[in-house]
C-alpha cells in the first residue's frame, strides 16, 4: 500500500482501534469496581445482621437468667429487633441476587414471628411463670433466631456468588476486548508494511519425488530428516529410564497447521492456579491443564536439593505404577528433559513413526530452575508455538507450588 491517503487512514483505524480498546477496558474495570463494592456493602449489612441476632439470643435468654433484671432485657430487645428488622429491609432492597433478596425477606418475616413469641414470654415472666417462659424462650425462640441467622448467611452467600460470576463475566469480555484490538492493531500494521511480490517458487516436487524413489533406504532417511535440525532425547512415558530418537524441527522445514488455544480458558486456570491454597487441588487442575494444550500426558518433574537428579511428584494421564516405575532422570541425561532443566529452555520433540511428540517447560524460580513440566502431545501440536508459549506459562504458573513441595526422593 503506497496511497498516502489510503495509509493515513490505516494508521487512524489503528489508533481509533486502541483508544476504543483502552476506553472499554477503562469503563469495564470500574464496573468490576463497583461490583465489588458494592458486594462489601452487602457483606457489611449481612455481617451486622447476624450480630443482631445473637444480641437477640442474649437478651431473650437474660429475661430468666438469676439475677438479672427483665424489665432491663426486654427494652433491649426490643431495641435490638427494631435494629435487625431496618437491616434486613436494607438487605432486602440493596440484594441483586433473587435468592439472596428471598431469603432477607424470609428473615425479615421471622422476626415479626419472634415478636409475637416474645409477647407471651413476656406474659408468662408478669404471670410470674418463669417455667414456661424457659420453655418458649430456649425451645422456640431460640430456634427461630437460628433460622433467622441461617437465612441472613444464606442471602449473603447467593449475593457473593453473583458478584463472583458478574465479575468473571467482565473479565472476559475485557479479555475479548484486549484480543479484538490487538487483532486489528496488528492487521493495520501488516497493511502498512509495503510489500513486494514474491516470485513464485520453482515445484520441485516431482524431481523430490524420483530422487526418493531411486535412493537408498539410507539415503532416504537423509531425505527424510529436515534441514538444519539437531538430534535430542526425551524420556519415553511409561518406561524406567528409557530414550527414544528425535529431530527438533529448524531451518525450511515445514511448520504443522496452528491449532486452536483457548485462551479464555487459560485465563481462567492460571486464576484458579494463584488461588490454589492447598496442593491436592493441584492434579484436578492438570488435568484442565492437559485439555488446554490437547495433551495425552504432563508429568512434572522436581530436582532434589542437590540438583543432580530429577523425579516426577505430579501427573495426569498415566497410572500409580506406571509413575512408579519411571525412576529418576539425571541432570546430565541426554534426553529433553534433563536439557530444559539444565538450560533453563523449552524444547520440543516432534512426533516420530508411532511415538506421539512432546513439549517440555522448565519450571524456574529466583533459585534458577527447580523442575521441568513435560507435556506429551497429540496430533501434532508440539509444532504449534501458541501451544508451547501456553505450556511455558503454566510451568511459570506451576513455579510457586514446585518449591513448596520437598525435592528430595526419599520425602513422600
């Protein structure tokens, strides 16, 4: 594209694209904001409700307790259930959830229910019949503050839950924003880019084809191997310390078709992997992990204290005895995994004849690197670099766990 006029308006398409994309991300966090505020204030009113409620308990069981004075417990009660009843109205009208706004109405309903019961105690205590007013006081009474407690914990649990989803709800469309104008911006850069023609390449295919057909196997295999690539090993799954052959592709070899990511479900495992508070939620994630990069296998892999040798603590796709005869890899292995960890690099492994291909990621921390995360791939996708970047972020992900963990083969 040479028309000046025509780039000018690339280049404004472009930078309008940007300034939507900053004013919608801009607008959606403070709606995230003001959700979450909003949430507070409901937590707050909730929180205050169930102290109420205990108050209320406290000062309904006091009208019999020796030695303390009714006449006392009986304003303070009803002070503190006139108090509870603006509470629950407040929650009741600030609630956005419909079961959180049933459940403060059904609260709300239930203090008018413990009036009319605190009436009669109340008779009973003029009547001087301490002995029945005990009885209502610490059987229905005391029940119904229970459930009006449980309903005040209910509301708030219903609210926080829609707050959760609202928010997750616009943190995907910020992430639908971010890809759309990043999308356009590079489509705008590529169009403003002149380009020349590319002559069109000579087809050589036929002569590739009858110097195939009259090579030796050998020779064919030469062939075979792509320009410009390097042999490697990787641990085959499945086996104690044993290696298979492959080529990391390099030079004019042809890339595979690039497969789909979701990154939207990336997104959302690498939050639930910075909120993880206790390891054993970890294989339940790896197993979401795997689905992402559409891989058969992850293993992880975690050097002991020395850092001579490396023994898998965590996997998804394999069975206990199939884990449990792996063994150990050593740091000076010539395979892939003892080369990302002693690099600190990621590499691939191509599939082979029937051997599936693989993706392994070190896992490194501020002490360098500690393990390695390898991935065994299907269909091909370890050519896929959107694939290996996702499988690098989730060994970073994956760093914080790895060094809480003791390295060492002889600590369960």
């Amino acid at each position: 594209m040479n028309h000046r006029a025509i780039r000018v308006t690339v280049f404004l398409m472009a930078v309008a694209s940007a300034a939507a994309g900053a004013y919608v991300l801009v607008v959606l966090e403070d709606t995230i904001v003001a959700e979450r505020s909003a949430e507070r204030v409901f937590e707050s009113q909730a929180h205050e409700a169930v102290l109420l409620v205990e108050r209320l308990r406290t000062a309904q069981q006091s009208y019999v307790a020796a030695g303390q004075g009714a006449d006392y417990w009986i304003r303070k009660l009803a002070d503190t259930r006139a108090t509870l009843e603006r509470t629950l109205a407040g929650l009741a009208t600030s609630a956005t959830a419909d079961g959180a706004r049933t459940a403060a109405d059904r609260a709300a309903g239930l203090v008018g229910q413990h009036a009319r019961l605190d009436a009669r105690a109340r008779t009973y205590i003029g009547q001087e019949q301490r002995l029945m007013a005990s009885d209502l006081i610490f059987t229905e009474m005391s029940g119904m503050t229970a459930e009006i407690a449980r309903y005040t914990d209910h509301a708030r649990t219903e609210q926080r839950a829609l707050a959760d989803a609202r928010v997750e709800e616009l943190r995907q469309q910020q992430i639908y924003v971010l890809g759309g104008a990043a999308t356009l911006g590079l489509l705008c850069t590529l169009l403003l880019v002149a380009r020349g023609r590319s002559p069109a390449p000579e087809d050589t295919r036929e002569a590739l084809r009858a110097l195939m057909n009259d090579a030796s196997p050998a020779g064919r295999a030469a062939l075979r191997a792509e320009p410009g690539t390097t042999p490697g090993l990787i641990v085959q799954p499945g086996r104690t310390a044993s290696v298979i052959p492959i080529a990391t592709a390099g030079g004019g070899a042809a890339l595979a078709s690039a497969a789909s990511v979701d990154l939207a479900a990336t997104a959302r495992l690498c939050a639930d992997l910075a909120r993880v508070g206790d390891p054993a939620e970890l294989p339940r994630l790896l197993e979401r992990a795997a689905r992402i990069i559409d891989a058969s296998g992850l293993i992880v892999w975690v050097a002991d204290r020395a850092g001579t040798s490396l023994f898998p603590i965590l996997a998804e796709g394999y069975a206990p005895h199939v884990l449990a005869r792996m063994g150990s890899i050593g740091r000076d292995a010539d395979n892939a995994a003892a080369a990302a960890y002693r690099q600190g690099e990621l590499r691939t492994v191509p599939a082979h004849d029937s051997l599936p291909g693989a993706i392994v990621a070190p896992i490194i921390t501020g002490d360098g690197c500690v393990g390695v995360l390898a991935a065994e791939m299907r269909h091909g996708t370890e050519r896929n670099e959107a694939t290996q970047a996702i499988t690098a972020i989730l060994a970073a992900q994956l760093a914080t766990f790895v060094t809480a963990v003791p390295a060492s083969h002889d600590t369960e």
